[in-house]
C-alpha cells in the first residue's frame, strides 16, 4: 500500500482525502459504499495502475479522513455528485477538445495510447470525443456514479457498478415491501441507529455489519431487536477481511463517526432527485455477487434481467460472479480486477480502434539492424520494457501487423515487428535454398539480444507462429507468453504437415516442387501474384489444382480483393516483394517444414492464446481440426486458452482486428508482470 499517495484536496469548501496511483489521462474514480472508505479498493487501485491506468479514489464528504460538512443532517446524494464533478475538474480531467473539419486529427494521449497518433488526409468530417473518466461504484457509490452518467454524460468514459443495478435516490416500492426491521428502514429512523452504534466501539460497528452484509439475506431485526444484535459476538470475521483490514476501516470512522453516513446514503434514499427519463449512454458493467444479499431486496434479480434495465442503460454488460457476496472486490479481487481491467481496455483500446478505421503508419519507425551478419528491417512503435514481437507469415510481411501494432501500443507496450530474412525490407542470405526455420529462431534471439531485450511476448502468424513456437520451446527463458493466429503447435518436421493424406494438387506439395511455384508466379507480375494468394488464401478450402493446372490458374482474374484488404494494402505487399521475390519465402516455410528440427518431447510453458478463425482453410487440413480441439495439443501447451471467431479467415487479423486487437490486448495484461 505504501506505493498510493495520500492528500487532502480543497472542493466546495471541504478538504476531501484523497488516495491516487498511476499517471496518464486514462483515468478510474473510484466511489466507495457504506461501511467503506477509499481502502476498500485497495486491490483495484493497484491492479488498474499497473495496466496503465490513473487510480484516484477518496472519502466521500463526512466520510473516513474527508471533512464533515457544517449541516450534515442536510446532505444528499447530489452533494457527492457535485463533489466528485469538482474533483474532476480540480484535477483537469475532462474531456479533449473535439476535432472537426481537419486533415489532421491529434490524440494527445500518455500512458495507455502512450504516443501521439495521427490521422492524416481524412476525407470527410469527424466529431470525435474523448473521454477521461471511468467511474466505478459500489454500493452507494454506484448511485452517484449513475447520475453522474444521466447528469453529465461527457464527463464519463464508462460506469462500473458493483452489486447495484442502476437506480436513482427517490421513492422504492422494493423498500416499502421490506419488513419493518429491515436494516435500510432501521438506520433511516432518526436517532435509531445512533443508539444502536452508541452501545459498541466503532471497530465492532463495523465489524458487525462486515459480517452482516456478507451474508446472502438482507439484515432483519425482530421487533425486540436492533441490527447490531444480529449478530453473535464470537462469530468471526469473514476469511477474506483481516484484522488490519478492520483496524483501518476502524480507524477512519473513528475519525468521522456514522453521523454523515447515516444521512447519506441511508436517511436521503427515499429523497426524489429529480431526474426524470434517465439514460445512460456510456458503456457499463454490472458485477454482482451470487450471493450478494441485495439479490434478495424484492423484484431486484428481475430487475437485473429484465429490458427495463436495458432500456436505461442500453450498453449494458452483467456478470454474476459464482461466490461473490456484496463484497465481492474484496472477497475475490483477481476475479474483479479481471473483469474491470478487461472492461475498461475493452472501451479505450476498442473505441479508438472502431474510429480509426486505418491504421496510423506515420508513427511507425523503420530501422535496419545487424543481425548474424544481415540486415534486417525493423518496424518499432511505443516505448516501454513489456515488449511484442510480431512475426509475419506468407505472402506477409511487417505490414500484417498494422493494426495490432497501433493497438499494443496504444495500451501501452513496445511493438516490434520484423521482415524475416530474405523478406521485403531484409536482407537475402547468400544462399537461399538452404535456409530453415531455426535461421529464422537464431534471428529472433539475436535480435532482441542486439536491441537489449531479455523477455518478450510473441505474437505469430501462419508460418510465423510455428517460429513463435520453436523459440519458446528452445529458449523458454525469453519468452513471456505466446499468441498464435491460425496454427495450432506445430513445430518442422515429417509430419508437420501430412501432405500424404491431401490431394496431390494440394498448393503446399506444389510449392516443395523445386522450381515449379517460381514458374508459375513467374507469368504474373508480383502484385497479381499477392493478390491471388490473398484471395486463395482467404477461402474456406485449401487451394488444390488440378493435373492440368497451377495454383495460380485457381483465381479468376475478375476475382475482387476481400473487401477487408484494400488496393493500397495490396501495394504495400507487392512493392516489397518486388524487392525481395519470392525465392526465400518459398524455401521457409514451404520447402523446410518437413526438415526434422531435432527436438525431442517439445513443451511450451509459455502461457499461450490460439485465435482461429472459424472459416480458416486450414481446418481443412488432415487432422487440423481434431488436433486444435484435442488433449494432445494440452500435453504439448499446457497453458492454452483457444478462441474461434466465427467469421474469421486465415487472415483473421486483418480481417477483424477490433476482435483480435481485444483478444491480445487482454492476453498481455493478464500475463504481463
């Protein structure tokens, strides 16, 4: 804890306190509940900052070490509003200026989006906001979080609640069904609760409604009853709450008291706020324990489910956590900040992504570098030790990687991508026909031994992926996770492929025939050439010729790109082919996957992702399919999370990168340490 910084902080009139880690513009406000203060998101705080965002979260007026105001009997809901709507403006978190009738387009964004990014020749107008401030809310810290979002919707980049469905202070019939010992109506009577509190210390007031609260029934005195006497003296805290954690909790009310507490939220509940026709227009997410007792409030689980609530907020995702209470951040806080971490990237990185349509190349810088006696070209954007490395497939190059280059960076890690030897930018080695895939993994290591770089994340593509893997299964010490897009684990050798059990036009037994695939793209220019494997290669089927044909005779020339790969994308391609040809790229992969790579037993330790698309051709491959599902590829990759997406291609990245983008980004943070 000693990494959050604490201050006081001057708003309307009351020095609020306030606890804060990480920098950047990417902000989370974090509004506590009742009997909380700022320490209960102590977990988060520190989860949300390492994944690059700014945590602030303080006591609420009256609240903890915040000043009590000079009437508290007359507070409301509204007073926290304007305070954390002041608090925002104190600390210049707002909005960014909107662009409009430009060609050029700025985002000044540290941290997360960690460079500046612009959109240059834009061709029509764009009104774009960018938004500062996600709000996460508990228990009666979701109520101010919601108005916040009906009152002023431009402040607020998303909503987090947890345990509370969206609802507004005002008249409850839910309420009104409780019993008359219901702990809501309880502590709303004047005087009631004071008495009640009055006959313990503030440690055991909290003590008792931790564990009161942690129950999955909502707190329900008999008429001879008060709350506090719900509870047994020797029951024991719950597991997940500690002595310390108590004694902070302790010591803060000890400070404040319940006076404002019991004001607000308790006796100000029922108070209309005056907002009529509500609707939350951010993107929100609603955790809810399962066994949260506020499930059991009358109507509430319906509620939950029901249209009604996704009619006021129309962009809304629920979770319902399978242990979780009404604490459930800190009862399961890894399941929590997984849910929050992955929410918010998801509405950053998403976001921009879904607007920026083209990738942004202009920030993208281009190097050679020495490497076991070649040049090779290097692509670089972002800064930072947590390190991607993309490596290409066929017919690719670094260029295949133009999205998600964009969007790792943008959430804040250094993106690398390469041209293997003998491909686009790179160099030729001076004898070709003998190269093989370990050429390719001895590259690899130097090249981050050259840039200084101990551990990384790899991120391969087609024949780039059976690379990715063979550098994590030789030098597991360099790897800290790995994404593959369309190969399973595979690794050179007799049986990578099984050749023997396709059709003998099959386009890979073509392109091993010695000469034979550098006679047929040799009628075509390289551009032709590229276009045709895109459009082959984004089939269903495996392109497989006929006696009397060639693998390029497959594509009717009328045949149109995928409307996903534009003619400029194409151009990209086909001048660095240009330069390289395609003598290389013939020998690795095609002519060198069935050359015995000399390891015996693999194993890859590495956490690893594997996005397929669902109509990739190469489910067609003999066995592919079953393998991909199967436990021996476990055996082989016991950390494994498999992704399909529907409509994805060979190419699913370029194809959808919004859903690949989002998929790596969550990977990398999960795994990032």
């Amino acid at each position: 804890m000693e990494e959050i910084k604490h201050s006081h902080v001057e708003v309307n009139g009351l020095k609020l306190h306030v606890a804060e880690i990480g920098t950047g513009p990417n902000v989370l406000l974090f509004l506590h509940g009742f009997p909380q203060i700022w320490y209960t998101w102590r977990y988060q705080m520190i989860a949300v900052a390492k994944a690059g965002y700014r945590a602030i979260a303080y006591d609420f007026r009256g609240y903890g070490l915040s000043e009590i105001p000079a009437e508290p009997e007359k507070g409301g809901f509204t007073d926290v509003v304007e305070d954390t709507i002041s608090l925002l403006d104190t600390f210049g978190i707002s909005k960014i200026n909107v662009a409009d009738d430009l060609y050029e387009l700025q985002f000044i964004i540290k941290k997360l989006i960690s460079l500046f990014l612009r959109v240059h020749e834009l061709k029509c107008k764009m009104h774009l906001h960018r938004f500062q401030a996600f709000l996460v809310g508990t228990d009666l810290g979701s109520f101010p979080a919601y108005m916040i979002a009906v009152l002023y919707p431009e402040r607020v980049t998303g909503i987090v609640s947890l345990g509370v469905p969206f609802k507004l202070p005002g008249p409850s019939d839910a309420r009104d069904l409780m019993p008359e010992g219901f702990y809501c109506k309880r502590w709303q009577e004047p005087g009631r609760a004071e008495a009640d509190f009055g006959r313990f210390d503030v440690k055991t007031v909290i003590k008792n409604i931790y564990i009161l609260f942690s129950g999955t029934k909502p707190p329900t005195a008999r008429e001879d009853q008060e709350i506090m006497d719900l509870v047994d003296p020797s029951t024991p805290l719950p597991p997940w709450l500690s002595e310390e954690d108590l004694a902070v909790y302790a010591s803060s009310y000890l400070k404040s008291g319940f006076l404002y507490p019991l004001q607000v939220p308790y006796r100000t509940l029922g108070i209309d706020c005056g907002i009529t026709n509500p609707k939350v227009e951010s993107p929100t997410l609603l955790v809810m324990g399962e066994m949260d007792y506020a499930l059991s409030f009358p109507g509430n689980a319906d509620y939950i489910k029901s249209d009604k609530l996704k009619h006021i907020v129309p962009d809304l995702e629920t979770v319902f956590v399978e242990e979780g209470n009404h604490f459930v951040h800190e009862k399961l806080p890894e399941q929590v900040n997984e849910l929050l971490i992955n929410f918010l990237n998801k509405h950053i990185i998403g976001s921009l992504m879904q607007i920026l349509s083209l990738p942004i190349m202009n920030l993208i810088k281009h190097t050679l570098v020495e490497v076991r006696g070649l040049k090779l070209h290097v692509a670089e954007i972002g800064t930072g030790p947590k390190v991607v490395l993309f490596l290409h497939g066929f017919p690719e190059i670094w260029y295949t990687w133009r999205y998600q280059m964009n969007a790792v960076a943008a959430a804040g890690y250094r993106a690398i991508a390469i041209d293997f030897r003998g491909y686009g930018l790179s160099e030729l080695p001076a004898e070709p026909e003998k190269g093989n895939f370990m050429d390719l993994v001895d590259d690899v290591v130097a090249l981050l031994d050259t840039l200084g770089i101990n551990k990384v994340f790899l991120i391969g593509k087609d024949f780039g992926s059976i690379t990715a893997y063979l550098v994590a299964v030789v030098h597991p010490e360099r790897v800290s996770g790995l994404v593959s897009l369309g190969i399973p684990f595979m690794l050179p050798g007799p049986n990578c492929i099984r050749n023997d059990l396709m059709p003998p036009g099959f386009y890979i037994t073509r392109w091993q025939e010695p000469g034979r695939a550098e006679a047929d793209f040799g009628r075509l220019d390289v551009k032709t050439v590229i276009r045709n494997i895109y459009i082959l290669f984004s089939g269903t089927e495996p392109p497989t010729a006929r006696d009397d044909q060639e693998i390029m005779d497959l594509v009717d020339p009328s045949t149109p790109l995928p409307p996903w790969f534009s003619e400029e994308d194409l151009a990209a391609y086909a001048s660095l082919y240009e330069k390289s040809g395609f003598r290389f790229a013939l020998q690795v992969p095609y002519r060198s996957l069935g050359i015995e790579c000399g390891i015996t037993d693999p194993k890859v330790t590495a956490p690893t992702l594997l996005i397929m698309g669902q109509k990739d051709y190469l489910l067609k491959f003999a066995g592919v399919e079953d393998f991909t599902k199967s436990e021996q590829l476990k055996h082989f990759v016991p950390d494994l999370d498999n992704v399909f997406l529907e409509e994805g291609s060979h190419f699913v990245h370029e194809h959808l990168p919004k859903q690949v983008n989002e998929l790596i980004i969550n990977f990398l943070n999960k795994h990032c340490n």
